[in-house]
C-alpha cells in the first residue's frame, strides 16, 4: 500500500504527509534529458507541488535529479547507476526519459509525463489499469483530440 500512496504523491494527486512521519525520507530519482545546469520548469514545479501537499525535501523526500545532459543515449548509458541507486521510485520527464528506462527495465515504480499515448505505445494496458510498475499522465491522447478541436 505504501507503494500506491508514494505513486499517488509522485504524481501530485496527494497523499496526507503524516503517512509518511514513521519512514525514512522516500528517495525519487528525478530522471530528465535535460541538461544538468539548465533550468527546468518541470522539476520546478514537481518540487512545488510536493511542496505544497506539505513534503519537506531531505525530511519527507529526497529528490536526486539524473541528468542526460540532453541525449537520450545518455539516459540510457547511466540506467545501471540510476537502478543501483536503489530509489522508491522513478519519475521520467518526457519520453526521452522514459523509453530509455523501460528498456532497462527496472522493476521500481514509474512515473512519467508523456506526449504520446501510452497505451497504443504499449507502455501500459490502459487509462484506467496501466498494470505493471508504471502510472503517469499524458498530454495527448487519440481519443481528446477530437474534444480539443
């Protein structure tokens, strides 16, 4: 259960703080394609949201950020240091990010951003039950397209 509560806080839906005061702080690794020195709104605002549902970096959580240094090649080559790292779960921002840890396949939690339709990526079963040890939300999919327009 602890496992769904994380996955559901990573992904910034919410989970009471207090259920995390008896543990040690929850390790993510923050993987991205982005440059190590560059600044990036998305790790902004995921470290704002858990802010803001009240996790305390270095007390609650414990964000290593892994960097590509811009080349999905990069993420590829340092997935064995990421995985040996041992963190409760990954966060893969983008899909530079993330097609590189699925082929490691890790069997930590997942959580990404994609532009892309997981499901027909065949990244998870589907919306509702992605199944496997991965969840995460996308900014496109098939079936809104005709909503949006």
């Amino acid at each position: 259960m602890r496992r769904r509560a994380f996955l559901a806080a990573a992904a910034a839906v919410g989970v009471s703080p207090a259920a995390w005061t008896q543990r040690a702080p929850y390790r993510v690794a923050y993987v991205t394609p982005e440059r190590k020195d560059a600044p990036s709104a998305n790790l902004d605002a995921f470290r704002a949201g858990l802010k803001a549902l009240g996790y305390v970096d270095g007390r609650d959580i414990v964000i290593a950020v892994w960097s590509g240094e811009g080349t999905a090649e990069r993420v590829t080559q340092m997935m064995p240091e990421v995985v040996a790292s041992r963190p409760d779960v990954i966060v893969a921002a983008g899909g530079l990010a993330l097609f590189p840890i699925v082929r490691t396949k890790p069997t930590i939690p997942i959580v990404f951003t994609l532009s892309a339709d997981p499901v027909e990526a065949k990244l998870v079963q589907s919306y509702a039950r992605p199944g496997g040890n991965m969840t995460g939300i996308s900014l496109f999919t098939l079936e809104l397209v005709g909503k949006r327009l």
